[in-house]
C-alpha cells in the first residue's frame, strides 16, 4: 500500500479524537479497514496520511457508528 505525505494538518490529530470518543482501540478500526495497527498508528501519528480508499473506509466505518462525518468534517478542522 502506498503511503501520502503529511498534507492535511488536522488529520491525524481527528483521527484520534474520533477514535477515542466511541472507546474504540487502533486495532479495532485497523482490523475493520483491512490495514495493521502499526500502519493506522502513522496514520493517527501523522507520519503519513491514509489513501483516499482507505480514508473513505474510515469515514464508512464512522459513519455505520452513527457519527455524520465526511471528509470535509475530518479535513477542514481540529476536532475537540
């Protein structure tokens, strides 16, 4: 899997928040998406941001929580 360059400055930083507000752990959503934990983890870290494939997953898989989040809702603004 090709890895992007950190482009998005509040990625990895929402990544987390959501993650964390539904107690869900790296694993879980690593083992949903079809990704290891480690590549998630430089995802949440910001050392590389997810494919536009992937990335739609993790939306997906938010979304099928309940959550009405997009890309713009991941990409536009620091999540608290």
């Amino acid at each position: 899997m090709k890895m992007i360059r950190k482009k998005h400055p509040f990625l990895a930083k929402n990544l987390y928040v959501l993650r964390q507000s539904l107690g869900l752990t790296q694993d879980y959503i690593a083992e949903k998406i079809g990704v290891n934990r480690t590549t998630y983890l430089c995802w949440e870290i910001g050392k590389y941001e997810p494919p536009i494939s992937k990335l739609t997953d993790i939306i997906n898989l938010y979304v099928s929580k309940g959550l009405k989040i997009d890309y713009n809702y991941l990409l536009s603004k620091p999540l608290e």
